[in-house]
C-alpha cells in the first residue's frame, strides 16, 4: 500500500506538540509493516536540519497557483530517521514557510491553503498515485475538497482520502474569498455552520473526506455532543457512518528510558531511575530534597487547564513535593500567568520554571519527576500520560477524551470535575502514596513502565480501515 501524509507538522525536524509526534510515530509504524509511506509538509525555514539527511531536489518545476497567479515551488524529499519526507518549497514573494515558525502568523490560512493546493498539484503532475492520502487538522483539510471537486475530475484517482481530527478546536475559519485563491467555488459543504458568511476548512475536509478520524474513542464521543462539538457537532453526527476514534500510540523505541541518549541515566527499574532525580534537582538548581517531584510538560494554552496547574502548583509546595513546570506556547493571558507565578516563587528551590520547547529537557523531566499533571479542560488523546507511565512517572489526569482512555485509578490518580479541590483530592491520594507506602509506589509506576502504548493495535485499527476504503 502506498500512503501519502499530509501536515503541517512532523516529529522531530518541525514539531509544535502531539500532533508532530503523532505523524511521525504513525507513519513509521505504517512503515515498519511494509507500507511505501511519505509525508508532504511544508520546507519551514525552522526544520532542524541537524535531523535531515539525503536532502535532494525530487521534483523541480512545480507551478501552482495563488488566486490567478502562477508560482514556482521546488519539492525536496529527504528523510528523517528512516522516514521518507517530501518538503514544498515555494518561491513565492509572501515567503510563506520562513517565518521563522509554524504557526501564529496572520496569514496562516493563506499560508495552508496554499501549500494544500500546492500539494494537490504536485500529486498530479508528479503522477504519484497513493492509495491513501492521510490529512491531518485543518491546514491541510482543503485537500479533501480539491480532490474530490477538481483533482478527481482532471484523472488524478486515488484509493481514498482519509482525514484525523487531532484536536477540533481549531478548524481553519476564513472569508469566501480564501476559497477562490485555492480555485475553489463557494459551496455550502465548505460553510461554517454556525456562520455561514464564513468557510470552515475542517468542516470542507469532514464532507469531502472518505472517512474521518480523531485521535480517541472517547474524543470521538464527546465531538458529537454540543458540549465538546466546538459547532461541527452536526456535521460529524450527520457522518458517524465514517467517524471514528482510534487511539493514538508513541514512539515506544524513541520513548525509551533504557536506551533514551539525552539521559545521563538510562534505567529499567524504579531503583535506576532514581539517579535521574538527582540530576534533575541539579539541572534547575532545586533543593536536594527527598518528596515528590511533580512536573508539567506542556504548551501553556487554556486548554491545558493553567488554574488547575497553578493549584497543583500550591498543593505541592505545600505538602512537601517539588514542582518542575516546562511549558511552550504560551498565550498571552496565560503566558501572564505563569510569569506572575515565576515571580512569587522566585526564590523557592523547591519550584522551577522553564518558558520555552526544550526536546532534551523534556525527556530529563520526565525521567526525574515521580508524577505528572494534566489538568486539560478537554484532550482530544494527550501523549504525555502515555510516555511518563512509560518513564516511571505516575500521571495525575482529569479524566476527559483520550485521558480517560489511557488512565484511571489502575495505573494513575484521577480526577472528574475541572475545579482545583477534584485535582487535590487525587494529588493527595497520590502524596499519601508517595510518603506512606513506598514499595507500592514502586509496584505501581513499574507496571506502569511495562503498559503497552505502541501503534501495533491502533495500526490494526487504522489498516482496517485503509483496506476498506480500497475495496471500494
Ligand atoms: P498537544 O498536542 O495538545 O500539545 P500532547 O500531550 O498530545 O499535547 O503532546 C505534547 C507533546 O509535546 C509531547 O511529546 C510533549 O512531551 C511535548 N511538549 C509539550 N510541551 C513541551 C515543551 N515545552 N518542551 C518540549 N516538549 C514539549
């Protein structure tokens, strides 16, 4: 089978957070089962070139259009551990992808719509023919609808188009006129539902698509009710036929505490990892205290649920814990917040902060702490209860779409409602864990290191559904 990615981000040369993650992890699986993949992003000026290799021209006169203008794009390919890239690099006078990010420019929907279409048009002419074209979130939704209503009609067959709802929050809303620069005409299958001056991309890549996906069962259930639909509830109840939730996996080889090289420790057991705390409390200049360190990894956005961190935040301090927070992506509201938090615990060895994407402290944090905290107001999957169970590092979770289908009280603390007496009651349960009974402690987080959280049984899921589309 032959499976052509789509995204805007992919693990590790342009990751923004779990969707990155997800579409590397993903297609490497879909690889290792013997499946040609390869993933089309765009050639950000931010790729971290130190994890490119074999960069070459692979296709030289790409001309696609912007509105009624022609523009020249060159596409890369180049690979990334043994994953197969293609990068468009458009020669265009916005300089779409040096921006010197992914996303936050004003331009963004420009900025995607163009390379969808780009990405189109080089499927074309290039003559590759994939028997999936996989999309993932909306930048890259639109090539749903421009296959299906121009691709599809100058020849160009594929087996299927298949869409994942990484989180549907974010669906790409824009003015009609957007439509058009793509070649597109305005069409009620495009429209926001809840406004239908505007067009929503991720609605456009609901219709069009073959079949759609989102990241969890639960994430599937909840997009279908008002509560949790963010407006295209409708749209996916009126499509449940194609609509499912897969869970996603990690990368169990990258996220790997015995082989994990950015680890001055590597370890197997509770009793190895414990030389990782040490380094940790050093590396942020923390006491060389003996409770709990409890850490966030996370972009800091309201989603996340920062109120809730700043009370497990408070709860650890005062109860004999260490807080470790590594946060990215702040907004601004919240990015306020913290900093305000920073300040007043200024001189207090016992918290830290770090502002910033940091791959390598990443994997120190979690390798040191004893516990993580993931208060999200919604999480459409969530990878980072995944990769601490699989360090050692016991999850304190609220329990909503994919948190509540990878943690409960067999392997992690849990909590329902979003308020910070629900967070400290499992907090609590966890410290008095903790404090009282060590060497359950240890039974627990060890057979949290052994949970199996790889692609192998999403894969199956995923294959089923390749296998169908390309029966039809
Ligand atoms: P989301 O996709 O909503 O950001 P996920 O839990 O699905 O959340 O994935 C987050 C990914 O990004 C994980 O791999 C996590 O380790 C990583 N991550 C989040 N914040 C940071 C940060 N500040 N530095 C390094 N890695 C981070």
């Amino acid at each position: 089978m032959y499976v052509v990615h789509v995204a805007s981000e992919v693990a590790p040369v342009a990751k923004v957070g779990g969707l990155g993650d997800v579409v590397y992890s993903f297609a490497k699986a879909t690889a290792a089962l013997g499946h040609h993949v390869d993933v089309i992003i765009p050639k950000y000026d931010t790729l971290d070139y130190e994890q490119i290799h074999h960069l070459k021209p692979q296709y030289r006169r790409l001309w696609t259009y912007d509105g009624s203008d022609p523009y020249h794009n060159l596409v890369w390919e180049a690979k990334t551990a043994d994953l197969s890239l293609l990068l468009i690099d458009p020669d265009h006078p916005h300089y779409y992808f040096n921006r010197g990010s992914i996303y936050g420019e004003v331009d963004d929907i420009d900025r995607f719509i163009y390379f969808s279409r780009a990405v189109c048009e080089y499927l074309y002419k290039s003559g590759k023919r994939p028997d999936i074209i996989h999309l993932h979130d909306w930048p890259v939704s639109l090539v749903a609808p421009l296959y299906q209503e121009m691709y599809l009609s100058l020849g160009m067959k594929v087996g299927g188009v298949v869409l994942t709802i990484h989180n549907l929050a974010h669906q790409g809303l824009c003015r009609p006129f957007n439509l058009a620069r793509a070649g597109l005409r305005e069409n009620p299958l495009l429209q926001d539902p809840q406004d239908f001056s505007l067009i929503n991309l991720l609605r456009g890549g609901i219709e069009y698509a073959d079949f759609v996906t989102t990241v969890s069962p639960t994430y599937e259930k909840e997009t279908k009710t008002q509560e949790g639909g963010c407006g295209l509830d409708p749209i996916l109840r009126k499509h449940q036929k194609k609509y499912r939730g897969i869970l996603n996996g990690i990368d169990t080889t990258y996220w790997n505490p015995l082989t994990d090289s950015y680890l001055a420790y590597p370890y197997k057991t509770l009793g190895d990892k414990k030389k990782n705390r040490l380094e940790l409390q050093r590396c942020f200049n923390l006491e060389l205290s003996q409770g709990p360190i409890v850490c966030v990894v996370s972009r800091l956005v309201a989603q996340k649920g920062p109120k809730l961190m700043e009370a497990a935040l408070r709860y650890t301090v005062n109860h004999g814990g260490q807080f470790i927070l590594l946060g990215s992506c702040a907004e601004g509201d919240v990015k306020e917040h913290f900093e305000r938090l920073q300040d007043e615990f200024s001189s207090n060895r016992n918290v830290a902060f770090y502002f910033g994407y940091h791959e390598e402290l990443s994997h120190k944090v979690f390798a040191g702490s004893d516990l993580t905290v993931i208060p999200s107001l919604f999480e459409p999957c969530g990878l980072t209860q995944m990769i601490a169970l699989r360090y050692g590092t016991l999850p304190v979770v609220r329990l909503t779409g994919g948190l509540a289908d990878t943690v409960s009280k067999e392997n992690g603390f849990v909590f329902k409602d979003p308020d910070s007496e629900s967070l400290c009651e499992a907090l609590s349960e966890a410290f008095h864990l903790f404090f009282q009974n060590p060497s359950k402690w240890k039974a627990f987080a060890e057979k949290g290191m052994r949970q199996d959280f790889s692609w192998k049984k999403s894969m199956r899921s995923y294959l089923r559904v390749y296998e169908k589309l390309l029966l039809q």
